[in-house]
C-alpha cells in the first residue's frame, strides 16, 4: 500500500514540533498534534485570513481547518498555539472538513473560545449531533449485535464494542447551535484567495476537501492521504451502504486537479504526485476487491472471514471495529455490483459467495 517512493516531499521529513507551526504556503501553516490511536496523529493548518465583521469593518485573523480530539492535552496545545503561533491575532473562522473526532472534536470548543463560526457540510454536522445525542455511539449492543450478524465470534472484541456506549460524545465537545454550510462547488475567500469546495463520499457522510488554484493546493482531509487510504465502513446505522463505490467515484475527481498540486493530508506529509496517489488508492482497493472475488469462487465467507485477507498485520480491538467496516464496506461493492450474492447461513451469518449470474 506504501508507494511513497513515487511521491514528493518538499519539507522532506520535517515535521512541526508540538504546539508550534511550519508554513509550508504563504499565509499557511502547519500544526500536528498527537492522538490517541494506533493513527497517533492529526494535521491541521492554520490560514491567515481577514473577514468582516457585523460593522462592516475587516478584522485580520486567522481561519482553523480541523480540530484535532476532544482532551485536556488537546485544549492546553491550542492554548499554546494562540499564546505562540498567531501573532497576536484572532481566530475568525473553524473549518471542518468532516465529522470524525479527530477532526470535529475541539471544534465546538474553538468556536465558543472565540466567538467563531463553524462551517462544515451540513451532512457532517447533523450526523455528529445524532452520534453525540446516540448512547450507543458507534458502539453499544446494536454494533456488537451487527458485528455478529457479519461473523464476529471472538468475545473479547465484542464485549470492548458493547463497552463503547457514547464513544463519539466523549472525543466531541459540544457542537454549536448554528453553523455555516459548506457544499461541492462553493468558493470560499480565505486571506484574499479563492478556495473551491470538493465534496467526497464513503470516507465520511459529506467530506468538504479545499483547492486553492492560485496557491495550486489541496487541503484533502482524509480523502487523499500518503501513506494510507482512509478507513472506508458500513456501520451498524445504515447496514446495507455501500461506501467503497461512493469513495472510489470521489477519488476520480481528484484527477481533474494539476498533478503537480501540493496536498496538504490530515495524517502524513505534505506531499506532490495527487494523481499518482490517487491511482494507487483506487488500484489499492481494486486489488483487495480481485482478491476477495477469488477466495469466495470455492466458499462462502462472512466479513469476519476475510479480515486476514485484508489485513496481514495483527489487529487490537479497536483495529478490529474499523476493519470489519472495511471488510464489509468491499464485500457490499460487490454484492451490490452482483459479482457476489449474500445469503443468512443457518446460523444466522451473513455470507458472501461468488455469484451464479
């Protein structure tokens, strides 16, 4: 999956410190914080902006995109940050790119910090408040009950599913009541330069990744990432989705950008080659889809069967929640393209086998 010889680094493998920034575009700059995942980072980028008051007045500031967990270590960083990195400056505006924790979860707390508006998708932002008001979370007994449905026999990852009631509240402060909608296509005027709004799917419910043709740069959230592809699931709330097929048709819209753009990832490096990586991500997935194909011509596998297929290294239990949606999210693009036909064995798992057709 790693074809990072084919990629450009600019700042090689410079990285910022904690709590403090590298501007790696004029009026942009970088800031990494740490998380509490295996993924044990976040990117977020910091633009120096000027927006207008309700007097009319132009105040100079800054916009945020992206906000890194809800913790005391993320909101004592940020304090560092505006004490250090700003220049004495306010922050104007948040930007979130989609409503993963990571991404959304100091978000609320940045924007009552400030007296800031939120803008998002308006997709991600009603999808966060359910999961925060959902006691089950993305957890809790109604996932534990569809990892089951899918296969899952092992009791000591089912039973850290059941205990992740409320797991999304407890990584996202709570959301503004109001917020500014962002939608495919729009243009935004951040410090005087255009930036368009690209909508992509499967990865989140409406991800908003931001292109600025004059900077020739792409802020690309999760979409487009160096190293990884971005987790792609079917969740327990809507069982029978079919993201791989909505991630894949985003990812080709990339292709319309130069190729020389600089990507600016949520997790990663800073890096040039977009249309390179792209095809890597679609040949990726593309790959585990012929693999998959080929081990159900003899037997029909539940998503719980084809995790050492897709997944070589060993996998903790919270791996393990992302990877059954990954499993499934491939196993749905095919049965929805009729290349497989699913059926309720006698023990009542799904099982996915080659199609008769």
């Amino acid at each position: 999956m790693n074809h990072e010889s084919s990629l450009q680094y600019p700042l090689g493998d410079t990285v910022p410190a904690p709590t403090q920034t590298l501007e790696v575009a004029p009026g942009i700059k970088w800031l990494r914080m740490a998380l509490p995942f295996a993924l044990d980072h976040i990117n977020l980028w910091l633009i120096r902006d000027q927006l207008a008051d309700a007097s009319g007045q132009m105040r100079q500031g800054w916009t945020i995109v992206d906000c890194c967990v809800k913790s005391p270590q993320s909101q004592a960083q940020w304090e560092e940050v505006f004490a250090n990195e700003l220049d004495g400056l306010p922050v104007l505006r948040v930007i979130v790119t989609h409503m993963h924790p990571d991404h959304i979860g100091m978000a609320g707390w940045l924007c009552e910090r400030w007296q800031a508006p939120l803008c998002i998708s308006a997709t991600d932002f009603n999808v966060a408040r359910v999961a925060m008001l959902d006691q089950d979370g993305f957890g809790g007994e109604s996932s534990a009950q569809f990892y089951r449905l899918h296969g899952s026999t092992d009791e000591e990852f089912l039973k850290h599913v059941q205990s992740r009631r409320s797991y999304y509240g407890s990584l996202v402060h709570e959301l503004p009541i109001t917020f500014h909608r962002l939608m495919d296509g729009d243009r935004l005027v951040i410090g005087g330069q255009h930036w368009q709004c690209i909508a992509g799917y499967g990865h989140a419910p409406e991800h908003i990744a931001l292109y600025c043709a004059s900077l020739n740069v792409l802020i690309s959230g999760d979409m487009v990432l160096p190293r990884i592809s971005a987790n792609v699931s079917v969740h327990s709330s809507e069982p029978e989705a079919n993201p791989l097929e909505l991630f894949m048709r985003s990812l080709n819209r990339y292709f319309a950008l130069p190729p020389d753009c600089l990507v600016l990832p949520s997790h990663g490096k800073p890096f040039a080659g977009l249309h390179i990586r792209t095809q890597q991500l679609l040949n990726h997935h593309q790959a585990r889809l012929n693999d998959i194909i080929e081990a159900a011509q003899t037997k029909a596998l539940s998503a719980f069967d084809i995790l050492p297929l897709l997944f070589q290294r060993k996998l903790d239990t919270h791996q393990t929640t992302f990877a059954m949606g990954e499993a499934l999210a491939h196993l749905h693009y095919l049965w929805f393209s009729k290349a497989l036909e699913r059926k309720l064995d006698a023990n009542g798992v799904f099982r996915f086998q080659k199609s008769r057709q």
